[in-house]
C-alpha cells in the first residue's frame, strides 16, 4: 500500500509533541519535514533544533526535505538531528550526484525533489545513486495551494523512466495531496503521499479520524485496481 508521511510544517507547533505521537500510534507511515531558507523558497520553517527536539518520540523514518540552496552545506546538521531520509533539490546544487552520494555515506536514504516545471531529465543520470524522489505537485514554500494538473502526466513519465531503466525507486507525491488528486497520482505511479491540510491536517477530524479515513480510502482505491488489472 502507499506510504502516508504527515507533512509537519501544517502541524500546529505549539501542539507538535502531542501531535507525532498522537499521529504515531495513528498509523502513518513516516513523518515529512519540510526546511525553508526563506532562498530558495519564500519562506522560512522547521530547522535542526526543532527536528531533534521531536525525534525521541517516535520510531517512524524522519524524511527531511531540504528546500534550500546548497543543501550539501547542511547534511551533517540534518543528519545528526535525526533524519533517516533526506532530498535535495535538483535545482539547488550544483553537484547532485555528489550530494546523493554524501548522503548514502551517512547511511541516510537519498533523495532528489523537482520543482513542478523542472524536466524529469534532469534525473536520468543519477537513477543509480537516488532512493526516492520527490516531485512537487504545487510550487514549493507554502501550504493550502491547488494542485498543478499537468503532475499527473509528470508522475507518469517519472514511473516510465524508472521502470524502463530497471530500478527500484519510489515516487513520492508533495502538494496537496487530498481526496481528488490521491487516485491520479496513485494511477499514475506514485508510491509516497505527503499529506497536509487536504487530508489529514483536517480541523473537523482527529488526527485517528483522519488517518483511519485515509488509510480505508487508499486501501479500497487499491484493491479497486488490482480487481482491474485482473
């Protein structure tokens, strides 16, 4: 089934400790950490100190998504707070098949995040060095934006260029990723959702309520395709 990650930056803050372990025992997946430098996206959010302040309290794969220039600056600082996952923009260095491999080095899982209008050719040369990758389906740096219908088609030709070059990767899927948009991008190849305020950040609903609804939703999406295909 696919993986749920909560995206943490629509957390509220002031809650957050109650929030991973409430989300936690909930069932997701992993946890998605969002880092701005107010840069290379137009706005600031989570650092080190507040990731490692919540790493003790729970288990779950801590998936650091680095949306800063010159993320190679800064590995050793994410890595030691915690993160089991870490991405880098393609668009943000200069050397991404060195930074994926300083990543490994760490034991880390490495992976690549493309801006929406970022061409998936920018990937083919690193499909060796790269455990997932993150393609944002909504210009990166804020919560609550509508979903660029041409990502559909993106997450297809990513799944076309993985598969036909025989590797194992997955597809993580960022920006709101809802109830209407989870089908497609499911479809279409994607294998991890980063979930905000279309589906589990949800005030009328608790973090169990969302989660539960969720899960049931993509079990039966799922189980709906594989009825298809036999």
């Amino acid at each position: 089934m696919a993986l749920i990650g909560p995206s943490l930056m629509c957390a509220d803050m002031g809650i957050l400790k109650e929030t991973v372990i409430r989300l936690d025992e909930a069932g997701v997946d992993f946890f998605h950490l969002d880092v701005m430098d107010g840069s290379f996206v137009p706005n600031f959010t989570l650092g080190p100190d507040l990731i490692k302040s919540i790493r003790s309290y729970t288990s779950k794969p801590f998936d650091v998504h680095l949306m800063v220039k010159h993320p190679e600056n800064h590995l050793d600082l994410f890595a030691e707070a915690g993160a089991d996952m870490i991405s880098v923009h393609a668009e943000a260095t200069e050397h991404l098949q060195r930074t994926l491999q300083s990543i490994r080095k760490k034991g880390l899982k490495a992976g690549i995040a493309l801006n929406p209008s970022t061409p998936i050719a920018h990937l083919r040369y690193v499909l060796d060095t790269v455990d997932y990758i993150t393609l944002m389906t909504v210009n990166p740096g804020f919560a609550g934006q509508k979903f660029i219908p041409l990502m559909y088609q993106k997450v297809k030709d990513l799944k076309d260029l993985i598969d036909g070059n025989g590797y194992k990767i997955d597809i993580q899927v960022d920006g709101n990723i809802g109830y209407e948009t989870i089908p497609g991008v499911l479809e279409n190849g994607a294998t991890m959702l980063v979930c905000g305020t279309s589906s589990l950040f949800r005030p009328e609903l608790t973090f169990e309520e969302a989660v539960e609804r969720l899960n049931h939703f993509i079990r039966q999406f799922e189980a709906e395709q594989l009825h298809v295909k036999l």
